[in-house]
C-alpha cells in the first residue's frame, strides 16, 4: 500500500470500476429478461440469482483495496486539475464507496430479491387491478429503503440519504421548492387551459392494429437516432430503457389497439433514454464519466424527444403522411390539423403519462 | 480447518456449490440472450460479461476453501453409505474441483470471451454460407480446447480430457468401440433400405406457414409435458435447450417455411430435453445430484421424444387430425399413412438433424 505509484493505481482502480460495472450489466440483462420473456415459474430463482449478484457487485464496490487506490490517488498530481476526466472520477468513486461501503451486503441482497420478487406480483396485480396483492410486497420495500435510507445517513429527512444516489447533491427540500414554483405556475395555466373547449382527441381511440403501431414506432424511433444494431424494442407492463453497456441498449413499450399516444409517445421517450445511453463514450464505460449523470438528466432527454420534439408541428409534417400510410382507414380523412391538436390535448391526472391507465388492459 | 464438524461442512460446502451454480445459470441466461434477441451491436461486450461471470465461478469453484471442506468430508460418516446422496455430491464435487483447479482463470475467462465472439461470427457465416469467415474462430477455440485437455492431462487421448466433462468416465476408446459395433449393423441396415423405393417427402415439403408451425409444435411440446409456465419456446440459428434453474427452462427452434420436419421434430427434440431439465428435484438444485448425469442421458431423453415418440404410428393417430386442422390447405386430403412414411424416410446424411441443411434460409 505504501508507495503506490498514483498513475498505476488509478489504472488498477478503473479496472475495479470497470468489473462492478459489468457485473451490475449482467443484473441488467436479468432484470431486462424478467420483465420481457421470462416465464412465470422462473421468478422465485431470478430473485436467487439477482440478490447473487448484488452481493457479488457490493463486495467488489465496497473491498478495501477500493479505499487504498483511492487514497493513494487523492490529493495527488493524477487529480490535480479539477475539471479532469481524472479528478471527475476519483470524485464520483469515493462517494459511491462511501455510501456503498455503509450498506451491509445482506441489505442489498435482500432488496434485490424483494424487489425480484415483487415486480413479478405488481405486473399480476396490476393485470387484475388488485392493489391488495401487490402491498404487502410494497411494504416490505418500504421497510428495507428505509433501512438503507437510515444505514446511510441523513440531517433529518430521510429522503435525502436516497435522492441522493438518483440526483447527487439535491435534496427534498430543493424538490420541494422546484414543485411549488412549477404548481403556482402550473395550476393556474391548466384551469385556464381546461377551462376552454377541449380538442377532440378521438382520433387517438380508434383502431390501431399493434403489429402496425410498433413498425411505425420502430421506424420513427430509428428516424430520430435510436440504433436498432445496438438495441431493441419489446414489450413489458411498463415501458423502460435499460442500456446493458457498449453497443446493446434495450427499450419496451406496451400497445394499446384502441389508443395511439400509449405505444408511440412511449416508445419516443425510451428512444430518448436510449439515445442518451447510446451516446455515452464508450471508451469510458465502467468509470463515472461513461455513465449518465443524474436520473434528472436522464428524464430531460426522454421528455424532450417525447415531447418538444415529438408533439410539436414539424415532427407531424414529416410524420403525419407516413401515419397515414400505415393506417390508411384507421385516419381516413382526418387532418394533421386534428391529429397535432388531438396529441396536444391537455388534462390533469393522477400520472405522469397518458391517463389511460383505468382503461388499458 | 481443524476440527470441523463435517455434517457442518457439508452443509457449508453445499451453498458454495449452489453459488457457483446460481453464477452459472447468469451465464445462461446471457448466453441464451445472446442467440435470441441480442442485437448485432451487443457482442463484444457480451464477451466480457461471459468471461467476467465463467472467471468468478471459477474462482468459487476453485477456492481454497473447497478443498478444505471436501477434506473435511471425505472419510467421515456423512459419506459413509456410498449410495447416498452425499456420497454422491462428494464424489462429484471432488472429480470437478480437482478438474477446476487445474485450469488457470485466464483460460476459463478466454474461452468464454472466444465462444461469445465466435457464436456470432458463425451465425453470420452460416447465413452467408461462408465458412472462411468462421474458421480462425474455430481455430482459436480448438487451440484454446487443446490446451484446456493438456493443463488437464490425459494418457495419450487428448479428447479424453475433454470427453469426461461430458461423459464422465467414457473414453475415445470406450466411444470408438460403440460407433464401430453401431456402424457394422447400421451401414447395411441403411443400404439394405436405401434399395428400396424411398417414401415419398412431398408432403412435408409444402407450404407450413411460420406462426401455424409455431402453435402446432408449442401444442404438441405441451401436450407431451413440457411446462410452459416454467419455460418458453423461442427462435435461434441452432436450435436448443438452456435449464437456467428451478421454475425457467428455455428452449428454441427454427422454421422453415417449405419443410415441417425441421422445427416441429426439433420442438420434441428441446422439449425432450427441457422436461429433463424441468423434471430435475428442485431442492437438490446446485448440488449435482440435482444437475443432469451426463450429455448421453440428456441426449437419450430428446431422441426418445423426437423419434421413439414423435415418429411413432400411435403419437400421429392422435396428432394428424390436429395437424389437418392446422394446415387444412397444406394438408388437403393426403392421408396419414401417407404423412407417417414421409417423417420416417431414411437417408444417409453429413449431420445428424433433417438433412435440409443446404437450402434452409
């Protein structure tokens, strides 16, 4: 430990980084699989083998070999320059190492099994709208965030202690503050909005053969930039992207016969993530600076695609005579007019996306 | 290590194995991604999650403490009855733990980057039919195989080595003195038919469009017992099965268009295999009296499906009517007799599957 040179300990470090990296990426293609195309049965062992693996990561990111580079690394020429590549990265690794080495392995075991466990009874519950199925594993979620939440520290609200691994350095407080600007703002333009005539969306409800909706969504989603040779789309309960690593990012969506919005815009938002994911430098992968800074930044990249992009005019110029063609007696004779108002229409919810929850099956 | 209980090391020993085998079923699951849905794009990477997983197994198969605890059993009253199951386990696990550590990790850890890479490159050369693209990664593997045989040892036979991963304790020898007994009756058994007039293929050579095939076979796989709750059917290049654990065997077939035979006999065939997968006791799971005894067992349990079964008059009294019912326009009015002599004609062939090998697309 002594006399470590600081250029070859942070090469070995990376090596490190680059290891837990991979290993959390197989999790991925696991967590990708369950929700796809596993079967049923496979559930309970899917938890073994993910709580496995979590264990296997947390024991690499957490060896005391990691807090040995690091401090052989810190406060040496290797990060002298602040705005380094280097420095950038030695930075984000001591504080995933110090809040990851507060956490015991059996934690972060059991959540992984636990969540394994109860995503397989919320896609049941949901499919049967039984709420009651699904709390109890909520619960015990709940119980074990809370747990990790309290493990690792925080001034008061607990919250902090997790905000903190999706948004570093933001804390309720500020969240707070941000939501009560955007309602007084927000609330007031939705009533005036509301309080107008509605656009007529019909022609979002009509029939929209699904085997048809997702060609047009894929090749809508590859006009845009998303790599179909370096990821995929299928078909879960609830649409999300998952970029495994180098050149393989996956993104899901779910169709709706009856409503177009539910599959397409979907499909624009995880084509945005995966964009993001895609576009990460990989020659960087495994170290902070390959990976995507914030679930923040994430979400700005998917809802701008969705929706500054995707449901404004000019998207529709282009795309409005290709939705015709691919369903020529579903459109008819319906305007791009009526359309680009259609997928404008706003109205308040209980959820961020399309409100058509209570009536999607 | 001195006074350990060994009814307590047993048990110890047990979970480690069961470790090595949950990282094992990961792999599986990556490799049965890989020739499934994995795009282009995923490959390179998907060799270092391959060699980052077989290097982590090996390095838990192999670990010290294995062999501290094997020695710890051995000789104890736990294995005392040499017919039960921990005398068994023990046994095994001693042949594989001394067979592992003769293997250094980086070897483990290249073979699996090589195979990943090399599965790739055989698909796409397969499809282009152009084997000058598959032949450095097939020398690759053979020289990496031929090193695996010699850090193993063997006395004189260097597939010996090799073999016994397989079918443990058979030699070259062993195998040498079966084909020739086989080929002695088989040669003219297969002369003496091919004299003959040869049954007449036609009907297996019509039209069977791809999702009929795929139901029919999902049917029939099902109906033989293959449990689709703890399992799926799903299209690959090579067709075959993957137990991934307790509750999620996979397997895998591929149609063409214009010949029933291929998928629907391949689909007994995996089926075959899966519910020897699925049939395994659960909670011997990681243990190997809980894994398949040898490649020639499982092998027994496919054929036996496909052709004792599956190509059987009774088995088609029951499924022709429904095949009618499938493809009633492919079918028309050929009769069973007359579809029962075509799955059963007999031709010489380089490989051992339907032998439409040249003209499948």
């Amino acid at each position: 430990m002594n006399n470590m040179n600081p250029t070859d300990s942070y090469a070995e470090l990376l090596r490190h980084t680059r290891d837990v990296a991979v290993l959390n990426s197989c999790s991925a293609v696991l967590g990708w699989d369950q929700q796809t195309y596993m079967p049923q049965g496979g559930a309970a062992f899917r938890g073994e083998q993910l709580a496995l693996l979590a264990g296997l990561a947390h024991q690499k990111a957490t060896a005391p070999r990691i807090g040995e580079l690091l401090a052989a690394i810190e406060n040496t020429e290797v990060v002298a320059d602040p705005d380094s590549l280097a420095a950038a990265n030695i930075r984000e690794i001591r504080h995933s190492y110090n809040r990851a080495t507060k956490l015991p392995q059996r934690l972060v075991e059991e959540l992984a099994r636990v969540t394994t466990t109860a995503q397989q009874v919320w896609q049941e519950a949901r499919s049967q709208n039984a709420y009651p199925l699904f709390q109890p594993h909520l619960e015990q979620i709940l119980a074990l965030k809370r747990e990790e939440a309290d493990t690792i520290g925080h001034t008061g609200e607990r919250y902090d202690a997790l905000l903190d691994e999706y948004e570093p350095g933001t804390t309720t407080a500020d969240i707070q503050t941000l939501f009560e600007e955007l309602s007084r703002h927000l609330v007031p333009l939705i009533q005036q909005i509301t309080s107008r005539s509605t656009p007529n969306t019909e022609i979002l409800r009509r029939e929209y053969p699904v085997e048809r909706q997702r060609l047009f969504a894929e090749s809508a989603a590859a006009a845009i930039g998303f790599d179909f040779q370096a990821g995929r789309l299928d078909v879960t309960t609830h649409p999300f992207c998952s970029g495994f690593g180098p050149g393989d990012c996956r993104i899901t969506t779910r169709y709706n016969p009856r409503f177009f919005s539910e599959a397409f815009f979907g499909v624009l938002h995880e084509a945005g993530h995966g964009m993001y994911e895609q576009g990460l430098p990989k020659d960087q992968f495994g170290t902070p600076s390959g990976a995507y800074c914030s679930l923040g930044i994430h979400e700005s990249q998917s809802r701008f695609w969705e929706n500054q992009i995707g449901r404004s005019f000019p998207f529709w110029q282009h795309f409005f005579p290709r939705l015709k063609q691919a369903f020529p007696t579903t459109i008819g004779s319906s305007s791009l007019e009526e359309f680009f108002a259609a997928i404008n229409a706003v109205q308040p919810s209980l959820i961020r996306v399309e409100a058509d929850e209570a009536t999607y099956n």
